[in-house]
C-alpha cells in the first residue's frame, strides 16, 4: 500500500529557483526548466540545496534544517524553554510546560504545535532529508563545479540528512531511514527503526560527510587560529568535517546509552572510537576550548568561535524581544507582559561543586564539604566552581550593568521583596530602573500571565546582565550545536562505560579521567577527586554531574539525557527546591545578614514521571494515517 507518511511532510514539493523570480517552484517542464537546468550548473545547484538552511522569519516558521535549533526550538509562542520541562528548572509562568510536558499529560493540540503546527519539527526534519536525496541523487549531473565543490555538496547532504534524522529520535524515537528520493511507485508507508538502529544509520552518513568534507578540505571553513581570516569565513554557519565526526560520536554515545542500547559494552567500546576519532581530528584542526575569560562568547558576544565545531547564529536580538520569552523571566525583561523565564531548581543549582571539587549534590555530601570548611548554607555561593556565577542569576550575583548586586530576599522591615537597580547598556542610568527578582511563592504559585520567579534563582547563560529597557542595544546571540567541550564529555562517559576511568578509546590517548579534567581546568576547577575515580560505577556519577554543569541550560542535552540514560523515573519525581533568602541582622550565623532556606516549590510546580515521557507521540490524526508507521505511547 503507497500510503503517504504524513500529507503535510510529503506534500513538500522538491524546490527549485525560478528563473524570473526569487519564488522557489515546483519542477515543471512548463517553467521552461529541467532536471538538467537545476541540476546542471553549480550555481543552480547550490541554491537548490541551500533552501535546507531556511531560516525563521519572526515568529514564522519555515521548514529548514534550523528548526532543530534547540535554541529556537526554545522561543515559542507557548513561553517555555524545553528544560522548564525538566527537574532542573521551573516555569516562570503556570503554562503549557507545567500543566503537560511536565507531568505527562499533553493534549493534541500542543502535541500539534510542536510537530506540524507553529513549531514544525517533523515536516522541517523530512523535507531537509528529501532536499539531502536530491542532492545525492544528481550530483553526477553538476557539470561545471570543481570537485571541491562537488565534495563540499556531498559533504552538506550527508550531514543534513543524519542530522534531521538524529533530530527527529531525540524527540520522538526511531525512524524509518530515509536515504533515497521516495517516488510515487515506492511505498510510503515505511515502518519505524529501533531509535539504536536509526542513530547507528545516522553516524554512518555522519562518516560519510566526514569523508567528502576531508577531500574538499573542509574540516573546517575558516583558516586556523592565527591565520588571516579566522572564524570570517564566508559560510561559517555551515558544517564542516569536524563537526561531522563530532555528530557522529554523539550518535553512538546516544546510541550505547541504556534507552538505546542493543550490543552491550560494544555498542559503548564503538561509540569510544568514534568520538576519540572526533577528539583528534578536532584538534589537529586547530579547534580549542575557549580560556575562561571568553567562556560566554559561546553563546553571546560574538557570531562564532574557535570552540565551536557547528555554531547557529542567530543574529542580534534585545532581550526585550518576546523570542526570550521562555528564558528570560519578568525582571529580566520588562516590557513584556506575556514573559516567562526558565528558573534553576535548587536541586540543579547543588549540581555546581566548590571549588575544591567537592560534591554538593546530597545532604551528606554538604556535611562532609562542612566539615572541611569549604561550603557554608548561609553562604552558599562562595567558593564554588565558576561556572555556577556564569550560568545561574542568585542571590549577590553582579552583571556589568547592576548597581550593586541582584537581590531576591524579602525584607521583613518594609514587607517587600528587595530591588535590583540596573544601569542601561548605553550608560544611561536614568533610562534603566530597579526590579524585583524575588516573589512569593505561594501567593500566586498557577499564576499564569507573569514572569514570577519561585525558585529564587533565573537563568545566566545567555543573559548579558542589563533589563533591555528602552533605547538599550542589542547584541549577538548564538547556538553551539556542537562544540569541543561536549567532544571530551562524549568520549569521557563512552570510555568509562567501555573500559573504566583510566581507559582509553581509539588512538587517542586521553583516558576518561583525563578528559572530564580538561574540561574542568578550563574553568580553574581541580581533577576529579580520587575517592570518585575508583571505578566505573562511582566515576559515572562525575561523568553524569560534569556534563550537567558545563552544558546547563544548552542544547536540550540534560532534557535527553536524563531519558537517555533512564534516570527520568528518579530525577523527575524527586522533591523540587529553591531557596528561600530573608533579610536579617548581620550574625555569625547570618554572615550575609541574609537567612538561606532551602523550600519546595510550589506543589503544581512539580514533576511526574510516565514511561511515555521518553519520546513525544506523533498527532493522532497523522498517525492514524499509516499502517507500519507505528505511533508513540500517547501523553494522554
């Protein structure tokens, strides 16, 4: 039976540029153009294949490969970020992420609005698979393109399609892989890989990139640091070998991770080898982590970095602009009536160690960093690794433009929450103000047309510290889709599974151990402590933990991570907490003269756990719609 897989994704004509217009338009001999046409010439060509980068218009959403962004995947009219949808950050707003994606309970509609509506997920994802085909199909017909050229097309094609592929399992589990232009006599109705076996098809297009970028010596566009023309290249936003074999050790690592796993300690030994064979070839390329003091060019400051493997960017924004609505809360983004704003849980927060390198995570493990001096509840964000100040707005913390510091504490003298006084990025301290980042928990805790926080904490990340008020200026915002860091994560946590801390994967000869300490040097934090390098089982937990802190808040990854290694059931029921901060009288006790108290949050704010959570169904009304097709688990 030729059923359609879905009428709205494949219903998408393959495009072409019209010759009397900018229109793209279907393939039509009476267009007065040919395959020939098309795909005879470089240029037609290339302009063919460059629709799979199609961006997003305001809040309209075309079907290119950037509606995988995770980033833009988070600035949605719904006004939440993908990782409210976790333990480690509440919703400013009481929306659609607590009332569904949070305690498994999504209606159709939203179900929709994620799949084929406003955010269109799945059409996006198979019209770039189509476009990939197309390409690979007729590139024997490009006549007058070099083989750079040629290899350069390849090279985009097979990274395109592994990567909507890749996109498409995160988020709904195993596909069909599509890897030829489907035509009317083909069937349609294409049954569903295991989500292993899809990411195993998707790291061997991933190879093949690597392969064809490497003969058209593109492992990266730009030139090397310190040569002239470094991250300028005129397609930097495109990518490269480099970032091809990054991809692909990420596939495996997913794909050898509990949710996926179907050849045991080979599927992890494989997905080692692969991301030492990144590590490498990433390196000899000339791509380095980024020294501390330019840790935030990664995702602001400037359009790419020398860090950044495949790098979104998307332009300069003011976060006055309700694209942020997701991220940034009330007081962050005045002006704004609908905001709403991802707020770390305390849970999330004790993620971030001292700087000694001692675990925050449990009760015991605070009592034994007491014990030691090294960490004090009633001042708890001294002397801890310095990514917590980069990536988390708490209680002190001090941006550019505050006057002082940020405040959340309620002051019982005057039965208010405290102001934060802010000067405008332009210099103009007048045309800025003073906001309230602390509330009341309960006082509102479903409220659902403000951007309140109730966990005494909002997200730093990608915030550059100013209110966005009138007349301030915008600036860069970027996506790392992949980038060094993540290269020394993968292999850290394939390598220990495989063969344990002081393993090696490949040719490479880092060991597990040696890699998370790379990552964690970069930011002035010590080596692993010994007592958690003993053997896989106790590493693992650093290995978890070290990921969840240098790549907080990005990427969607602790949104898949958490799934992908089964630990959802656990991480998603635990008791959710923010702290509390009172003012009070300077005190031995009090050193701050401020009293911390770690409380729940608000009970509708908290998580559940259903085994559906794992992946997100497909609309009932397209899934009914094929035989083979098999639907997801529904929320419902």
């Amino acid at each position: 039976m030729r059923r359609k897989i879905f009428t709205y994704i494949l219903t998408l004509s393959v495009l072409i540029p019209s010759v009397s217009s900018c229109d793209w338009l279907d393939v039509d001999p009476e267009l007065g153009m040919t395959e020939t046409d098309v795909f005879g010439t470089y240029k037609n060509f290339k302009a063919f294949f460059d629709t799979v980068y199609d961006d997003e218009v305001g809040t309209t959403y075309k079907s290119g490969l950037w509606t995988g962004s995770p980033m833009r995947l988070d600035m949605n009219a719904k006004r939440w970020a993908w990782i409210s949808a976790t333990d480690a950050c509440d919703n400013g707003r009481y929306v659609t992420v607590n009332k569904q994606v949070k305690v498994g309970t999504l209606d159709e509609d939203l179900v929709n609005y994620f799949t084929f509506g406003a955010v269109p997920i799945v059409p996006s994802m198979f019209r770039v698979i189509r476009v990939a085909n197309q390409t690979i199909a007729n590139i024997d017909k490009l006549r007058n393109a070099t083989p750079e050229q040629v290899n350069d097309l390849l090279g985009q094609a097979y990274f395109v399609r592994a990567f909507a592929h890749m996109t498409l399992v995160r988020y709904y589990g195993g596909m069909p892989y599509v890897d030829k232009a489907l035509s009317g006599e083909d069937n349609w109705d294409l049954a569903r890989l295991p989500a292993g076996e899809t990411l195993r098809r998707c790291a061997e297009d991933f190879q093949k990139s690597y392969e064809y970028f490497a003969e058209a010596s593109l492992v990266r566009r730009d030139p090397a640091p310190g040569e002239p023309g470094h991250l300028q290249a005129p397609e930097m936003g495109k990518p490269n070998g480099a970032a091809a074999l990054g991809m692909k050790g990420r596939c495996l690592l997913w794909a050898a991770s509990p949710l996926n796993n179907t050849g045991g300690a080979q599927d992890w030994a494989d997905a080692a080898e692969a991301c030492a064979q990144a590590i490498m070839v990433a390196e000899g390329a000339g791509f380095a982590m980024l020294p501390l003091s330019q840790y935030r060019d990664n995702f602001f400051n400037t359009n790419y970095t020398n860090e950044g493997l495949w790098i979104y960017y998307l332009g300069k924004e003011n976060n006055k602009s309700s694209q942020w609505s997701g991220i940034y809360t009330l007081a962050m983004s005045p002006n704004q009536s609908y905001q709403s704003g991802a707020c770390p849980t305390q849970n999330f927060v004790d993620k971030f160690e001292t700087k000694w390198g001692d675990p925050l995570n449990t009760d015991a493990d605070r009592a034994a960093a007491v014990n030691k001096g090294h960490y004090n509840e009633q001042n708890p964000y001294a002397n801890r690794d310095p990514r917590l100040d980069l990536d988390v707005v708490h209680e002190g913390t001090v941006t550019p433009y505050t006057v002082g510091a940020i405040h959340f504490y309620y002051d019982p003298s005057t039965k208010a929450f405290a102001k934060s006084e802010f000067t405008s990025p332009k210099g103009n301290q007048t045309a800025a103000g003073d906001k309230a980042f602390g509330h009341d928990w309960y006082a509102s805790p479903t409220e659902s047309s403000k951007g309140y926080c109730y966990t005494g904490y909002t997200m730093n990340k990608f915030w550059r510290g100013d209110l966005g008020i009138t007349g301030s200026t915008s600036y860069m915002h970027a996506d790392p889709m992949i980038r060094m860091a993540e290269l020394y994560l993968n292999y850290a946590e394939a390598v220990n599974e495989a063969f344990g801390p002081s393993g090696t994967g490949g040719n490479c000869t880092l060991t597990a151990i040696d890699a998370i300490n790379k990552v964690r040097s970069r930011v002035g934090m010590p080596g692993v402590l010994s007592e958690y390098t003993r053997d896989k089982e106790t590493f693992r937990d650093r290995v978890w933990n070290e990921r969840n802190v240098e790549l907080a808040f990005e990427g969607h990854h602790y949104y898949y991570d958490i799934r992908r290694w089964k630990i959802a059931p656990m991480t998603m029921t635990q008791t959710l907490y923010g702290m509390y901060t009172e003012k009070t009288n300077v005190s031995e006790e009090y050193p701050l003269g401020i009293r911390f108290e770690r409380r729940p949050i608000p009970p509708a704010r908290q998580g559940k756990w259903r085994d559906c959570m794992y992946f997100w169904p497909w609309p009932v009304s397209e899934a009914n719609k094929m035989i083979n097709f098999k639907n997801n688990e529904p929320w419902l």
